[in-house]
C-alpha cells in the first residue's frame, strides 16, 4: 500500500476538528468485520481489511462526488458464536454487538448525522433484528449492506466458485491488496484446503427449509467454506471496482436526499 501524504477528510480517524467544525457530514459509514481464521491461508483479520478498504474506497468515491460522507473506523469483533471451537475466533454476542452499534447511532444523532450506512463483512453479524429494534427509536436513518450478498453478477462472469468464507472471492481480495498476508506454499500455491464442507444428516437442512446455527468445527476442516484455489489479485480488483460503482453511487444519492415525512420512499 503507498503510504498517504495528507490526510482524507473523509476517514474520521485521519480529519481533525477544524474540518470537521466547517464541513459536517450527511452520511456515516460504519464498517463491521470480525476476528477469525479464514482457511489455513488467510489473516485473522480478513474481515476487517475487507470492511475498512471497502469502506475506504467507496467513500472517497462519493467524496469525489460531492458526497458529505465520512467512514468510521471499523468495529474489529463480530459474533463467533458458531466458530467458539478454533482458537482466537474473538466472539462479542449479538446483544453486545447490538448495544455497541447503538451507542454508535447515540453519537451519531447527537453529532447531527442522520443518515448511516453499516457496512458489513461478516456472515455472523445478523444486523436485521437490530435496525427493527431501532426502528422509530432514533432519528437516524439506518442501513445495511452486507456487501458479499450484492455481488452476484460476479459469479460466471469474474468468479468460478461461490464464496461461503475464505474462498475464491475473499482470497482474491486480500491477494489484490494484502497479498503479503495470503499463505503460500514453497511452490506458491495456497496453504488453503478445498474448502469443502459436510452435509447435515437431514434432508430439510441441506434443502435450507430449516435452519440451523452451523457449528463450524464440525461444517468444515480448517474453517474454510469455498473453494479458494481459482483466486488471483485481479478478481479481487475486479471485485473492488464493482462495490466502488454500486455502492458509491448509493452514498452519494443517500448525501443528496432530503430526509423528509416519506424517506426514503419517494
């Protein structure tokens, strides 16, 4: 990564006051990740440069557009409930999680900002519940991306393999732009295994009629769920020039609408 020669005012941790005093922002963007293995190649912390970056990207994107829109740091923990098995999987509860964000939406309102984007990078954040609860309760205006769940024009087309966790799309992603923390062979493969994962003894669950919380150290081998051998650095800057159109014109309609008695319904 090229180091940064001045500061973006759109990253909260790198604008200071003086700008902040003179240039408040309509939208917020929060970036939530986790702390876990991914596969035997991939950083604990997978989800959280996936989240950070994105949110880097997409919001200097809106920026550029005249969006006033200002990315939080990311929230390093996520819910490991179902990973509490392998070591280091830094488990907060959904209710913790939940108290921590709305605490977050608190200074948000308090701050003037009535417009949050969460933006998350992990399948064990289930945030629904939470923006139901907080629904009528606050004056800000949240919403969710689970920005895995949007790229589905990718597969065929950029992606052989649907990526459960750490398969082809995350590894492509940190090859592209961490690629110093992917773990490889002597000969240069990944230390990753097939990402295969077992089939419940019940029909009904593999049909996904019924649904259950996965114990993972059981669904899988090494915590992987996906193929991850098809990754190149390529795909994943493919991927990041998809999330940067879609979801940075996205922030820059959210900065421009009129929060009114209909919003955000026309």
């Amino acid at each position: 990564m090229d180091q940064q020669t001045e500061a973006r005012p759109w990253i909260l941790a790198e604008a200071n006051y003086a700008y902040t005093k003179e240039n408040p922002y309509e939208v917020a963007v929060l970036p939530l990740g986790a702390t876990e293995p991914h596969n035997l190649h991939l950083p604990y912390g997978t989800d959280v440069f996936e989240g950070t970056l994105i949110g880097e990207h997409i919001c200097e994107a809106a920026h550029h557009q005249g969006a006033k829109v200002v990315l939080l740091p990311t929230i390093p923990y996520g819910t490991e409930t179902n990973l509490r098995e392998f070591p280091l999987a830094m488990n907060l509860n959904p209710t913790t999680l939940f108290q921590v964000i709305k605490d977050l939406v608190a200074s948000l309102e308090k701050s003037g900002v009535r417009k949050l984007l969460l933006l998350n990078s992990h399948g064990g954040n289930d945030l629904k519940p939470m923006l139901r609860e907080l629904y009528g309760t606050t004056r800000v205006q949240i919403f969710l991306c689970n920005w895995y769940q949007i790229i589905g024009d990718l597969y065929g087309s950029v992606f052989e393999n649907r990526d459960d966790h750490a398969g082809e799309v995350e590894t492509s992603f940190i090859l592209a732009y961490f690629p110093h923390l992917v773990g490889k062979n002597a000969d240069g493969t990944l230390i990753a295994d097939q990402g295969a994962t077992a089939t419940s003894r019940f029909t009904a669950i593999n049909a996904g009629w019924v649904s259950i919380t996965r114990p993972w150290h059981l669904l899988t081998t090494n915590a992987g769920s996906g193929n991850p051998h098809a990754a190149t650095a390529d795909k994943g800057r493919q991927l990041m020039e998809f999330l940067i159109e879609h979801l940075g014109g996205f922030i820059v309609e959210l900065s421009n609408s009129t929060i009114d008695e209909r919003f955000p319904f026309a």
